[in-house]
C-alpha cells in the first residue's frame, strides 16, 4: 500500500514538471537552455 501512495505522488510529481514544460513551450519559451535561443549555441533552430 505504501508503494503504491510513493508511485502516484512521483507520477503527479513528473506529470506536474511535464505539464509545465508544455506550456512553457507553447508560450513559445525554452527552459531548458534559458530561452534565448541566439545566444545558446546549441542549434535551438
């Protein structure tokens, strides 16, 4: 029983971070590389 109340506490935790990570991106920001995209260097186009 306990296991299972750990499991759906991380699968609302990952579900929440997802969520947000949608959304984010839907806005059109990029929170992984800070959202500025020219000076990332990291080919965000």
């Amino acid at each position: 029983m306990g296991t299972a109340i750990v499991v759906l506490i991380l699968v609302a935790i990952v579900g929440g971070i997802v969520y947000s990570l949608i959304k984010a991106h839907k806005r059109g920001e990029h929170p992984a590389c800070g959202g500025d995209c020219s000076h990332c260097g990291g080919g965000c186009h």
